[in-house]
C-alpha cells in the first residue's frame, strides 16, 4: 500500500508539473488575417538556432526557399540539423535569429488554425492512438465521411491489409498501432495525411523505419501524396528524394550543396559520397542509375560507421566494468542526493534495531510471564519501539523511493536533452 501510494503521489505530481508548466512558445495575442487558402509557399530567411543549454548553434543562417507545388528533399548526416528544421517549421521552437515565413508570413504572427491547418506531417515514429483503425485515420480529418476514408485508405495502399484485419475499419489496433506492422502504421499514417489534405507535406524520414519490402508500397502511395503538393522530404534514403525537384544538402547547420540528384552526383561532392551506399543498393533495381554515377564507391572514409570510431566520452562502456566500477559510477551519480542517501542508510540501520528490539522485548516479556515477574515496563517499552520500527520503516522507504525517482527523472531528462541535440 505504502509502494502504491508513493507511486500514485510521484504520478499526480508529474500531471500537476504539466498543467503548471507555461509553454515555451506562445501564440501571437493579435494573429495576422490573411487571405485564404493561404499560399503553400515556404522560407528560412537567415535563420540561426541553438538548444537551450547547448553550446553551439543547430543552424547557422539557414537560407531556404520553398516554391509552391515544389519538391524539395533534404539530406544529411546525423546531426546535421533536419529535425530541427522540421521543429521550426513546426514552431516547437522559435528561432533565436532571422524567420520563418509560410506565405510570406511569419509563423509567429500567425493563428494556429492558419499555420497546422496548412501542413501535414508524415513522421518516422508514427503516433496512433489506442482506437480503431478508422479513429485513426479520421483524426486528419474529423468530419470526414467513410467514403472519404476508404478512399484515403485506398490511395495510401491500406486498404487491402485493412479489410482483412479481424473487425475491418472496426478493429481495435492498440496503444501506437502495436497491432501492427511498421510498415501498416506508416500507411496508416499516409492515409490520415491524405484525408487531411493539406497543401504543405512534410515527410520526416518516412521510409527510415521501414524494411526494403514495404519500401516500394509505401513510397507509391507517398508519390500520390506529394501531388500537387509543396512537400519537403527529410531522409537518409535515396528512394526517398531521388525524383525531387531539387535537393539540399545540410551539415553543420548550413546548406553545403543544393542541385538536382542529377546534378549532384556529377559534381561527386558531399551529396555523392554520402548516398554512396543507398545509391549503390538502388542501382541493383534499377540500372539506369548506373548512368548517372559511374565511380560510386561502396561508402564514404569520412562517413561514421555504426560500431566504430568515435565514442562518446558521456557514456559509459559496460563492458569490463565491473561490481566495483559499477558502484563508484553509482555513486558519482548519486551525489546531488548524498544527504538523503545517508538518511536513508540511517533510517534502514535503525529500522532494523527497533525490530531486533521487538523480538528482544517480546521474548523477555514471554520469560517474565513464564517466570510470574512483573512485566509492565517491559510491555510499555514494546509500545513505544513497535511504533517506532514502523516510522523508521515508512521514513526509508519514503526517502529511497523519492531519491530513486528524482534521480530517474534527472537521468532520463539528459537522455532526451543529449538525443534532442543530435537530432
């Protein structure tokens, strides 16, 4: 009882911290009235960013310009700078420096109806929610018909999968889609943006999570998507950006190469070695590839490896790290709370006295009652260390449970603050 409610108290003070917390980003009081629908026109102008508590700057005077109806793909490495492109774009963050413009406005003076209501997004972690799958899909689009839906579902290559499911459009696929395949999730997700039909699309690194034989299902009904449509792509794989009007290269937070993949692969500069691998595993579909890059090497020597080279000194290797290791890492770790610590190694050393003290008392009482003594005290000092074992007990637990949960909450908000500046 004692665990759950601590549990419950750690749970309810999490919601309150949200419904107490002020956004970062607040809506504009007077938002600006432009004419509708607004034009699928995008731009960076001179746009610098950094993360708050970061050192140096995500973007650097990002310059882009996005023309209605244009398809503009965007590559680069980890770290590059696109997912913060898409979060400006997004508003999740404002930029320190320069603007962000969607029709020649400043998102920050536009309405949220003006600025969501212009753009669809297709994400790499694709979030449904625990419904069916028709709640899912008309979440685009909430007064939507089933006509529309089914179509969206057809156009989006969901439709046979969905019709074979237990209940149809009717069945329940769980918390984030778990019922389903990576791949049926994204599709699902294709749908909901279809049914949306926003004339801005944004597909963040839609195909990265998706095995090469949903690849070329998903990547058609994302060609139905973009028609007619300003889309930005973000992606690591060729498929994704091959066919787009122009590509822009990213690193360090400015724009190294912009041009045609064409073009690109000519020149045989950045965009060339760091597609060197996709392009390689693409032309053995599609030979005419060949053409266009005869002296693609298998991988770049700057490109990073997955299992090598450059380690992080944050992390810590486990392995040969051993017991003794393990605790002094510990123990560094748990050095903002050394008090409570203390506190909770001497309510547990006292904890354990009081109830050797119980069991001391009790036996001498039981004696003193065998023996017809007199055992008054004896029973006056059990009331007082039965309690008190009780207190030393609640008072532990108490401390090592808000120490473990303080502590786990500081660990995992580094994680994220070390996973949100690499992305």
């Amino acid at each position: 009882m004692l665990h759950n409610g601590m549990m419950g108290l750690s749970a309810a003070q999490g919601i309150f911290k949200v419904f107490d917390a002020e956004p970062r980003i607040r809506q504009a009081t007077a938002p600006a009235t432009p004419e509708r629908p607004l034009e699928p026109r995008l731009s960076f102008e001179g746009v610098v960013f950094t993360y708050p508590g970061s050192r140096g700057a995500t973007l650097s005077g990002l310059d882009i310009a996005v023309a209605p109806g244009e398809r503009v793909g965007v590559v680069g490495p980890s770290g590059a700078g696109k997912s913060t492109i898409v979060k400006l774009l997004l508003r999740f963050h404002d930029p320190d420096m320069g603007r962000v413009t969607l029709a020649g406005h400043d998102l920050r003076t536009l309405s949220a109806e003006d600025h969501y209501g212009a753009i669809a997004v297709v994400s790499q972690d694709t979030f449904l929610f625990h419904g069916t799958v028709l709640e899912n899909i008309r979440f685009g689009a909430p007064e939507a018909d089933m006509e529309a839906i089914r179509q969206a579902a057809i156009d989006a290559n969901a439709h046979d999968f969905v019709t074979n499911l237990p209940n149809g459009y009717n069945t329940i696929i769980g918390e984030r889609g778990i019922r389903l395949s990576g791949g049926q999730r994204q599709r699902i997700a294709i749908a909901r943006a279809l049914l949306r039909d926003a004339p801005i699309l944004v597909l963040d690194e839609a195909l990265s999570s998706v095995d090469a034989e949903n690849e070329a299902v998903i990547q058609e009904a994302l060609d139905r998507l973009m028609t007619g449509r300003t889309t930005l792509i973000f992606a690591h794989r060729l498929s994704s950006v091959i066919s787009a009007d122009r590509i822009l290269v990213i690193e360090d937070g400015t724009i190294v190469e912009t041009g045609t993949h064409t073009a690109l692969m000519e020149h045989q500069g950045r965009y060339h070695s760091l597609m060197a691998d996709q392009l390689s595993q693409a032309s053995l579909n599609n030979p005419e590839l060949l053409d266009q890059a005869p002296d693609v090497i298998p991988a770049s020597a700057d490109m990073p490896s997955e299992d090598g080279g450059v380690t992080d000194p944050e992390i810590v290797p486990a392995a040969g790290l051993g017991w003794i290791g393990a605790f002094r890492w510990l123990f560094t770790e748990i050095r903002p709370w050394r008090s409570k610590l203390i506190a909770t190694f001497f309510f547990g050393v006292t904890r354990v006295a009081a109830l050797i003290g119980i069991g001391v008392l009790s036996a001498l009482v039981v004696a003193a009652v065998k023996r017809n003594e007199p055992f008054g005290g004896l029973l006056v000092a059990l009331a007082v260390v039965a309690p008190l074992a009780g207190i030393l007990h609640w008072l532990e637990s108490w401390i090592a449970h808000d120490m473990a949960f303080r502590m786990l909450a500081e660990m995992r908000v580094a994680l994220y603050s070390k996973l949100n500046q690499l992305a």
